[in-house]
C-alpha cells in the first residue's frame, strides 16, 4: 500500500460535517458537564462561571463573551478563520440551549461525569481542529500572543485555566473544582494522545 505524496484536502462538505459533529460533541460535554455542576477551562469555563453566578443561559454568555475575540480574529487571523469560529461558536451556543429541552439528564456522579464530558468534549475538539475548526476565546488571544511575542499559546491557555479553577474554589465546593480539574485533564490528554499532525495526512 502506497501514500500519496500529496495530502489530500478536505472538502467544505467534509469540514461542514466535521464542525457540525465536532460542536454537537463539545454541547454534550458541556450538557453533562453543568448538570453534575462543575466547571471547564477557557472561555467555556468563564461562562460556565458567569452562568451559575447569574442565573443567564449558558448558550447566550458564551457567545456574548467570544465577540471581542471574533474582531481579534478578523483583525489578527483572517476572514476564513473569523467565519468558522464565530459559526462554530453560534452552533454551540444554540446546541447548549436545545440540549436541556430534548435530553433531560438522571443522576450521574460528579466524578463520572467528570469522565464522560472530559472524553466527549476531547473527541468534539479533536474532530475541530482536523477540520480547523476552533471555538474561539481565549485560544484566539493565545494564537496573537504566540505570533506578536514568542509566547506560547499552550502556556498562556495553561495560565488562563489555572487562574479560572483558582476562581472557581471560591464559587464551588472543593470537590467540584477537584473533579472539574480531572475533566480538563481528560481533554487535554485527549487532544496531546490523539491529535498528531504528523501522523493524521488529510488536510
């Protein structure tokens, strides 16, 4: 069996189902995630803790919060990538509203649910990015800062996480924050394990 030099590309077919499937992964996450009540990291993180601050809607914080980073993009990143975030974003926003209405969750514990969103939402991201796909946020900053000083975008979305579960110990119970730690753990090892540019060719 032989390899094409030549990777092949995506089609926008392919990219439209790859974000469709990639943010209803991600909603599901987030579904279990704020029924067990605990949190997650970057911007869904912050607006999960708006959320149970105020009492708003999940869904319409999210968005509302990601429209500095929409104009960040434009003006950093370009038109293509703007376009796929602020519609991945919309997607979300509006599957976190619908979810709830159609899927009406029992009783999961803490620390499986923990589990369950953590591995949902990873596979949800990690079909994102094959089809560069992003949800914006605060990955939108990391990306401007990496490019403008050299600082990697991994560090400073490690910062911004490690400022908002510090938060999140004066909001939540300690063994929330601590399941909501493994969640994001979950994630991120899903993403570092499974998503390898160099081992996945089509583009």
């Amino acid at each position: 069996m032989t390899v094409s030099p030549t990777p092949p590309k995506h089609s926008r077919i392919d990219d439209a189902q790859g974000l469709a499937l990639g943010v209803f992964l991600c909603g599901i996450g987030l579904h279990v995630l704020t029924h067990v009540g605990l949190i997650t990291g970057q911007t869904a993180g912050l607006a999960v803790i708006i959320s149970y601050l105020t009492g708003w809607s999940f869904g319409a914080v999210f968005f509302v919060i990601n429209i500095p980073f929409y104009i960040l993009a434009y003006l950093r990143l370009g038109v293509a990538f703007t376009i796929k975030s602020l519609v991945s974003v919309t997607l979300l926003s509006v599957v976190t509203e619908l979810l709830p209405i159609g899927w009406q969750m029992g009783t999961i514990t803490p620390w499986l649910g923990a589990v369950v969103a953590g591995c949902v939402t990873g596979v949800g991201l990690i079909v994102m990015f094959r089809h560069n796909g992003s949800l914006g946020g605060f990955g939108v900053l990391g990306l401007i800062i990496q490019d403008a000083t050299g600082f990697r975008a991994g560090y400073f979305q490690l910062i911004v996480d490690a400022i908002l579960f510090s938060v999140a110990f004066f909001i939540l119970p300690f063994h929330l924050v601590i399941w909501s730690l493994l969640g994001a753990v979950i994630i991120n090892l899903s993403i570092a394990v499974n998503h390898r540019p160099d081992r996945y060719v089509a583009r």
